[in-house]
C-alpha cells in the first residue's frame, strides 16, 4: 500500500478498526502475560510452602 499522508497510514485502507484493534489485544496480552506468570508462581511457591510446613508439623506431631 502506499500511503499519501499519515491520515491515510492510520485508516490503513479501511481496514484499520480490524488493524488497529488487532495490535491493541496482541499489545495487552503481552503486557499481561508477565504480570499473570508471576502471580501464579506466587501462588504456586506458597502453595508449596504451606504444604513442607504442614508435613513438618505433621511429622513433629506423630513423634
């Protein structure tokens, strides 16, 4: 495509909701997709966590 002025870049030939929509979603998802992994390995290190301290607890408990 050629385009006359940056007017025209940003229509992108009438195409640019579907475009400009498109880089927006892929643009949040990357922005999201460190933020979500790093909750879940939170989680997922607590979870572990609390489950050695409860086998601890449940070793020293049958002693």
């Amino acid at each position: 495509m050629i385009w006359n002025s940056a007017a025209d870049f940003f229509a992108m030939g009438g195409y640019a909701l579907y475009v400009w929509g498109s880089f927006g979603v892929v643009a949040l998802a990357l922005a999201l997709e460190p933020i979500l992994v790093g909750r879940r390995q939170k989680n997922v290190v607590r979870n572990l966590r609390q489950q050695a301290q409860a086998n601890r607890f449940d070793k020293e408990e049958h002693q």
